[in-house]
C-alpha cells in the first residue's frame, strides 16, 4: 500500500512538471520522496527538457543538499530515507535553477579543482578538468626550483584555481594575479581567503590589452606567467553549448579573428616581465602552435621556439610547445621557456571547450591516494600521475599504451591499485 500511494504521488508530480515551462518549479505540497525517488525524477524532468548530462546534474545537485560532493559519499540508508521539507524545497530550488540551463557549477555554487574546493559565481568563468592538467605541468617544471623565492603572474584569473593550487603546492610562491572581471577579482579574493592563502597573493583588476604599463609597474619582475586565456575564435562562440553562451563570461572566452587577441600582448608583457630563465605557460587551442611560433619569430627575436609534445595517447589532440629566450653571446644565460597546453575534443560527449562536462568533479590524486577509487574521464590522468608517484625515475610513456586504453574504456569505478598491478 505504501509503495503504491507513493508511486502515484511520484507519477502525478511528473505529469505536472511535464506541463511546466522552463524555469522555478515550485515543490509539490505534501509530497513524501526519497533522494533515489529525487534522483529518478528530476533525471526523467532533466532529459525531457533536453538538459545536457541529467543523471549527473540530478546526482551532484541532490548530493550537495545532502552535505556531500558525490553521490559515492551518501551512506546508501541516506539515499532511502524521505527527505525533510527543507531538504525536498532546495532540491527543488536548485533543480529549477538547472533547468534554465545554468551549469550544475553554478548551481551549488561550488566546483573542484586539484585539491581544492572553490566558490564558484556566474559569470565568472568556470575551470575545466585540462587546466589542473596544466598546473600539474607547472608544478613539474617548478620542481627543480624549489628552495628559491619565486614569484608568478597569472593573467586572467577568474576563480583563481590556477594561482591558488600553486600557492597551496609552493609554499615559497608569490602570485601576483589579474583579470579585467571585477567580478572574478572578488571571486579569486574570497576563495584565497576561504583557504587561507591570501597572505601571498595580490589580485589586481587589470586588463592586458589596455593596463600593461599597471602590471609592470606593480609585478616586474616575475619568475613565471601562467594563463588560460581566451582563445576560441569570435566565429565559433556561437556554437558554444547553450550553458557557456547564456552564463559565462564571453570575454573569458573569445579571443578575437584568430583567437589571439589576449595572446599576443601576454607574450609582449612577457619579454619585459619576466626575470632571466622565467617561463610562460599557456593554454591554448591545437591551431595556435604554428601560429604562435611564427608570430614570435618574426616580432619577439628573443624567443626561441624548441619543440611541440602531444599528449601521452594521441588521442585528445592535447599538445605542448616550448620557447626559450635567445641566450647573449656575452653573457649567456638560462634561456626563457614558453609552455603551450593546447586543448581539443577528447570524444563527443565531452568536449573541452565547445560543451561543459561536469564530470568529475575533481580528477587530482593526492600522494598516497592509490586506493582511491576513480572512473569516468578521470581514469587516463590519474594513472598517469600514480605511476609517476610510484616510479619517479621512470619516464610514463612507458606506460603500456594498451593498458591505459583498457582501464579508460571500462566500465564502473575501479580501484587504482588494480590498474596498477
């Protein structure tokens, strides 16, 4: 009896959500539910009114109104009680604001980078899994100079994912940060704050196009620029997934004709910013290497383009181009290195920068977490980083390319260990 009357209750909220436009649904009055019950419906409301990965949203969303960032991490007995009127209410809150196709980011107002759990606010733009990619190439190029002061520009900060996870893993790191959002300067402030890394980190609302004599003057000298900058081309935004164009920032994402537009003067600020031997890391989109290599060559002669790695298996078209600076014949010295992470289509469904994946939520394995269970797009990066972690002297390209392949494709969470054995 009790299954039955809930099952009609269950089907009598479906058909009048079917006949609700897009937009706040109000919770129905006196309705008993449980989060599975939650889950199954707000998917079936999701995937009727065409919302990109409604498992998923339905998942993060109602875990997040139960105090956890996965649904993994809800004791299974939590799934099957009935939820508190306030419970079902921001269920219903929030699951109303997805269907106006604000990302799942939003949303919760939270997302994970690394190692980190950042606030996340619209319009500012969100981070995508490729960046904690590119900040673990920092980090592994930053190595060798620990021990020493640094200090590091990043252009375009945003959430300030990449300028705090350096500063969480450098403990001697400076990071002078900007972007031209006021919106994503408070942004950056209020989660160095929430994590405590605001003693070593100025954000400053500046834009590299018009203010570079401001950032000169209150950055020079740096060690290292890192930035994820616009770089899609003007002609592509409109085939941007509906999330992107009606909530980001397009100006976080636009780069212009050719999609160099913040390019070009990061690199000119770059040869006057930078001490001796400093880097510059960017991200940017497979057509930019040639391009970029040309441009330096023939406007920054003290730039010397060196080589472009694709990434491990080929086949997410992820590539990395490195510059140096000239050496003097009288005083020669460590040359400077540009790192290039470019970024492409993986496979259709998640797509890195045309559509908005928001699985997983964080894809980064601390040391010592090879028990951790992982699945989904996650699994290539984390054995990867594992068996560094395990045998840093041997190179992971020698990881059989095979075995990576096997563990991406199958199916289900699988413990690390496993894929490692």
């Amino acid at each position: 009896m009790h299954r039955h009357s809930g099952v009609s209750k269950h089907k009598s909220v479906v058909r009048w959500w079917s006949s609700a436009a897009e937009g706040a649904v109000a919770p129905p009055a006196e309705c008993s539910i449980t989060a599975e019950q939650a889950i199954r419906l707000w998917t079936q409301h999701f995937t009727l009114h065409g919302i990109s990965e409604p498992l998923l949203s339905s998942q993060y969303i109602i875990s997040h109104v139960l105090g956890e960032k996965t649904l993994e991490c809800v004791q299974r007995k939590r799934l099957r009680d009935t939820l508190t009127d306030r419970e079902r209410e921001s269920v219903w809150a929030l699951c109303s604001k997805r269907l106006t196709r604000m990302p799942v980011q939003y949303v919760i107002e939270e997302w994970d980078f690394r190692d980190l759990t950042l606030k996340m606010k619209p319009p500012v733009f969100i981070p995508r899994p490729e960046t904690e990619e590119l900040v673990s190439l920092v980090l592994e190029d930053l190595r060798l100079m620990r021990g020493t002061d640094l200090r590091c520009l990043e252009v375009g900060c945003g959430s300030g994912a990449i300028s705090l996870s350096l500063l969480r893993n450098i403990p001697q790191l400076r990071v002078f940060a900007l972007d031209q959002s006021q919106t994503a300067v408070c942004l950056t402030m209020e989660n160095a704050n929430r994590l405590g890394l605001q003693d070593r980190l100025d954000v400053y609302h500046l834009d590299v196009i018009k203010d570079a004599d401001a950032i000169l003057s209150k950055c020079d000298p740096v060690d290292f620029l890192v930035s994820n900058p616009p770089y899609l081309h003007s002609q592509d935004m409109e085939t941007l997934q509906t999330e992107i164009l009606r909530f980001e920032d397009h100006s976080a994402l636009d780069g212009g004709l050719d999609g160099l537009s913040v390019i070009r003067p990061i690199l000119a600020l770059s040869s006057k910013l930078l001490t001796q031997g400093g880097r510059v890391y960017l991200e940017v989109a497979t057509c930019h290497p040639p391009v970029i290599q040309k441009l330096v060559e023939e406007m920054m002669p003290g730039l010397l383009y060196l080589e472009t790695r694709c990434d491990l298996t080929n086949r997410s078209g992820h590539a990395f181009a490195f510059y140096r600076r000239k050496e003097r014949m009288t005083k020669p010295k460590t040359g400077m290195k540009m790192i290039i992470w470019c970024n492409t289509t993986l496979v259709p469904s998640m797509h890195r920068v045309k559509n908005l994946p928001i699985l997983p939520r964080s894809s980064f394995l601390k040391s010592g977490d090879l028990g951790v269970q992982v699945s989904g797009c996650s699994r290539l990066k984390v054995i990867i980083e594992a068996f560094s972690k395990n045998s840093p002297s041997q190179s992971c390209a020698s990881l059989s390319l095979e075995v990576m392949r096997s563990f991406c494709e199958t199916a289900g969470p699988l413990p690390l260990a496993r894929a490692l054995s």
